[in-house]
C-alpha cells in the first residue's frame, strides 16, 4: 500500500505522535537517526525533502569540508513505534541520502541498492525477493545495565518453557513485529544456549532490508525491557554456534513468474537459477568481506558448528555454502548460508544480486550438487570435486575483495574504498592486540 504525505499528517494527529526518527544506515550497517519533533514545520520540510544533516561524523559517509546532506524519506516506510510516554508516541521514516545538489549520494548503501536493483531490471527482471533468517544472543545484563556474557535459558534447537525462559521475550518482540506490519512466520529457540531466531515472510529485497534493520532495534528495545541484551554479533562465545542470518533469494520476471523454477527440471530449477548459482559460487570467495565483514566472523565460519565452511552447493544437505529448499513454484528460492547478522543487509545483497546477474550474464554453469556431508570428507576429497574454502581470516577476505571487479563494482568506488580502508584499520587493531588465549598458552611457556 503506497502511503501518501496526507496519510502521514493524519495519523501524526490521530495517534499522538510527537517526535519522528528519520533513520538511515552507514556503511557498516548501523541504523542512525535524526529524531525532530513532529511539528508542522518539521513535517513540512521532511515531506519536501529538505531536512540537512551533518554526514561527516558518520562512517564512510564524506570530509568534513562537504558534510552537508540531505535524508529524502521513504512514505513506504512509515511506521509508529508502540514504545512511547504521555508525551506521545515516536514514528519513523527509513531515508536515502542525497547531496546539496539533489543527486543521490554514492556512499548511501541503501541508494546503492537501488542502483543494482536498476541494472537488475534492465536484465529483464521485475523483482528480487528475500528472505532473511536473523538469529540473534540474549544475555543477562549486570547490576549496572551493561551486558554480560550470561544467557538466561538453557534451552537448545525448538526447545520450549521451561528450559527456554526467554519465549516471552520472544513473544513480546513478535508481537511488536506484527503489530508494526511484519509478516512473521515463525520464531524459535536456536541450538546454542541463549540463541534464538524469528523468521519473517519474504519480500521484494529492499523492503526485506529495511525490515532487517526495524527488526534490530526491536528486539534490542524488547530485550532491554525484559532486562536483557540482544545481541547480533557473529560469535559471543566460544564452543557454541555462531549466529547466521541465512538469506533465502529468488528472482522473478515481468509476468510475476518466479525465475528460478522449472518443473521440467530434474531438481526442477531453470537455467536462470543455475547461472545465478554459478555466479554466486564463482565470487563467494570474494564477497565473503561484504556478507560476514567483521573480525569475529570467521570464529563462527569453522567447521563443527554448522556454520558453513567450504564452497560448494546442495539440494536437502546443509553442509555447503547454498542449497534449494524442497519448496518448488513461487516458492522455489536459493538459500545462502554464510552471511551473518553483522552484515550490512543493503551492500550485502546489492552485491550477491549482481554477483548473480553476471553468473547470468556469462551464463555460468554451475557445478555438480555435493549432498555429501562435506564436513566429513578428506580435504583430498573435497579437493577432487573442486570444493574450497572461504576465506579464514577478516584480512584474507578483505585482499580477495580487492580482487573481484564485479563485487567491487557493486558497490561503488565511494563504499568500496571507504570500507576496504576501515576494515583494514579493524584488522590492524585486532592483529596488535594480546588476547587471554596468547596469555595462556604462551606466558608460562616461554
């Protein structure tokens, strides 16, 4: 449903609202916001595009000397918070952000977005679906409101109260999800203790996104008001599963058909989706930086955590990199199984979006399925199928994005080099710090 400025006016009278968050995404991923009060004025210049901000303090955004910048929201985007006091209620509005000439701005990732979508439709296709798979940690927090590494459950994959004590904090954060539009189509408790994830409907890729990025700060907030934190980092602790944010994609045409099925397919998958396929698996190596872009990461993407390691794809084993999920027609999907929940939602499918356009493109052929447990094959074995590795280390993935013109190109010579050059200074901080494990193995040692 298109949502009109009349529509927005209305309701800021109806319901009380009294501030707006205007709400965009640098390009590490990290939500910010400008927040106004919801008077006419502010309203007014929100709704003509004409509220400035100071984009220089934000990451990978411009100098100081050329800071100004401009947030043209999304009315599509509007939602009420039902967080609020007796002073009113909070909205908000996702924006893009645009230069003081009225040009979208290059280091904008949700504007980059929207420019792979473009070279997507002049390829012949309407629309790119997504559907995520965020999961996430809960921790207790201390006497003093900071989080600690202390779950509150003990529960493990689908278990129930009461050993998994934090299915009211989930129910409260579904309920919010529902209530602020979300389709949510299931929520659980994962296999670690303390981790848990809620699934909700696929959509066309950038409102899946921008969902990605409302579900954050909700179950943040719940989490906060259950005395809890919620965190979305990779690997909190040692021993246990990672967090993953599995991204189920499909591509479908002009006529509404979805692109990647074909029921006269042994495995009932087009040529479309094998070339899209085969573009995935011929740059995964090298986009790994964009989709598990943190130091940390690569402690979740180890073998014996299910977390997958190796390049290769499957239709029921969950080994690879990719595979199928037995749902066929419209619901006929690829699910990548790398990316994790620190990614930047909007450059990470910018970027696998177009790696599979030019797997398309170059009609790339895709390689026999493993359905093989690979974690149990011999690296001799892997090897004699042409199965690899991802990369190990933030540093080795980070020297391959350089490599690739197609990831690079995606996103932009402004995202690519502002992120390139942050995450090197990242990898420059973490290979200069003396952790607890050097200390205990290396001090009375040597």
């Amino acid at each position: 449903m298109t949502i009109t400025p009349a529509d927005i006016l209305s309701e800021v009278k109806e319901k009380n609202v009294t501030f707006l968050r205007l709400m965009f995404t640098d390009i590490l991923g990290t939500l910010k916001n400008v927040e106004v009060p919801a008077t006419e004025e502010q309203l007014e210049k929100i709704l003509d595009n004409k509220m400035m901000f100071d984009g220089s303090s934000i990451e990978g955004f411009v100098r100081i000397n050329e800071s100004d910048m401009y947030l043209y929201p999304d009315l599509d985007t509007w939602i009420i918070f039902p967080w609020g006091d007796e002073n009113g209620k909070v909205a908000g509005l996702i924006c893009d952000v645009y230069n003081p000439d009225g040009t979208p701005f290059a280091g904008d990732p949700r504007g980059n977005l929207k420019r792979a979508l473009t070279h997507m439709e002049t390829t012949g296709f309407k629309s790119f679906n997504l559907g995520p798979e965020p999961e996430f940690f809960l921790f207790k927090l201390d006497e003093k409101g900071n989080p600690t590494l202390e779950v509150n459950d003990q529960g493990g994959y689908f278990d129930l109260a009461p050993t998994d004590t934090a299915d009211n904090t989930r129910r409260e954060i579904v309920n919010v999800l529902t209530g602020l539009g979300f389709e949510v189509e299931a929520s659980h408790h994962e296999v670690a203790v303390g981790q848990h994830e809620i699934d909700f409907k696929y959509t066309n890729v950038l409102e899946a996104c921008d969902n990605i990025q409302i579900f954050k700060l909700v179950v943040k907030t719940i989490a906060r008001e259950h005395g809890l934190y919620a965190t979305f980092m990779a690997k909190p602790k040692f021993g246990i599963n990672g967090s993953g944010m599995h991204c189920n994609m499909s591509l479908f045409d002009q006529d509404g058909n979805n692109a990647f099925y074909d029921p006269k397919d042994e495995l009932e998958l087009s040529e479309t989706a094998y070339h899209f396929l085969g573009g995935i698996l011929d740059h995964a190596y090298n986009f790994t930086a964009i989709t598990n872009p943190t130091v940390n990461s690569y402690k979740r993407l180890v073998p014996g955590y299910e977390a997958p390691v190796y390049i290769a794809w499957a239709g029921r084993n969950r080994s690879p990199l990719v595979r199928v999920p037995a749902s066929r027609g419209k619901g006929t999907r690829l699910e990548l199984r790398a990316v994790d929940p620190t990614a930047n939602p909007y450059l990470a499918l910018a970027v696998l979006l177009e790696c599979g356009l030019d797997g398309i493109e170059r009609k790339l052929e895709a390689p026999a399925p493993v359905e093989n447990n690979i974690y149990m094959m011999s690296g001799d074995e892997r090897k004699a199928v042409g199965i690899t590795d991802l990369p190990s280390t933030l540093h080795n993935a980070v020297k391959a994005l350089r490599e690739d013109d197609v990831v690079k190109a995606a996103l932009g010579q402004h995202i690519y080099t502002n992120f390139v050059e942050t995450k090197k200074v990242e990898w420059a901080s973490y290979a200069q710090f003396v952790s607890q494990w050097e200390i205990d193995n290396y001090l009375y040692l040597y």
